[in-house]
C-alpha cells in the first residue's frame, strides 16, 4: 500500500532531531539468506524513538487512522550504511501491544524527496521514486530493505500499529 500525506516538517529540521546509534540493530529482524551480503555492508541506522516535536502527532494519527495503538521512530540512515533485505519480528510491539504479528502495519514515510544513491524494497522489488510525504507499507513479515549508497544523509518516519478491527483484544 502507497501513498502520501502533506509534509508538515521542513528538511531542514531533520538533522537536529536527536538521533541514538543503534549497538545491536539486527535484533529485531529476521535476514533474508543472501550469503556474506551482511558482512559487505555496514548495517546500521540511526533512531530517535517515539515521535520527535517536529512532527504533528494528530496530523499522523488523521492521516493513518486506520491504525490504533501507534509507535513511531525516526531514522537517518548515513551514507555508506543499509539495511538489506530483511523481515521484521516487531518484539518491542508485540510484548507491548499483544498484538498477532499478521495484524501490524508498518508504514514507512519518505521525509525528504529521493537523492541519488538512496533505495528501498519491498518485497524485492525497488521503490525506485519518491517525494517528502509519500509512504509505503506492509502488514505483517513483508521482506524489505533500506539502502544509502549516496552521500547525503536518508531520513524516513517509521509508523506502526494495529489495523482496526485485527486487533487480538
């Protein structure tokens, strides 16, 4: 599922957000067995969790309102760094939420248009074009990937949350 949503944060205010390098990013995911591609890369992010003043929390909660229990966190990949091909296993949510893996959307939303060097899969497929504000998702173990092979930083809002009327309680 694609789509967009009106930016309401400048690019400019996106390096500022305080961002925590991540010691053990792997945890929370499941690789895709691609032989020695994870020893080729430097597979790290960037994160700032929970959801960053610069952002409008009930603009958000308009805009996906499909979703209840939502979780955010803001990532800026540096060049050099990439997340390949992965599923994720969502355990932070999962303990929180009790919610079954088949009911949580992930919602990935672009915060700057696309540079060079900078890529996204689902599902093995290349998200090959983007604009501040646009998004895609995936429900529950969709194989995806996050790529800066370019020279400026890549920043992106992650969403998740339960889809209404899925969730186990």
């Amino acid at each position: 599922m694609r789509g967009h949503i009106t930016p309401h944060w400048t690019s400019g205010q996106l390096p500022f957000v305080n961002y925590e390098s991540q010691e053990n990013i792997r945890r929370g995911f499941s690789p895709i067995d691609y032989g020695d591609v994870y020893s080729q890369v430097e597979v790290s992010m960037d994160i700032h969790k929970g959801l960053h003043p610069v952002f409008d929390m009930l603009k958000l909660e308009e805009s996906f309102s499909w979703l209840s229990n939502m979780m955010y966190a803001v990532h800026c990949m540096k060049p050099g760094c990439a997340l390949p091909e992965h599923s994720d296993k969502y355990p932070y949510f999962i303990k929180t939420t009790g919610a079954d893996i088949n009911s949580i959307q992930r919602i990935i939303v672009f915060l700057e248009d696309k540079k060079p060097g900078h890529r996204f899969t689902l599902n093995g497929v290349d998200l090959d074009n983007w604009i501040a504000g646009d998004w895609i998702s995936w429900v529950g173990a969709d194989r995806h990937g996050a790529y800066n092979e370019g020279t400026e930083n890549r920043y992106t809002l992650q969403v998740t949350g339960i889809i209404r009327g899925l969730n186990p309680t």
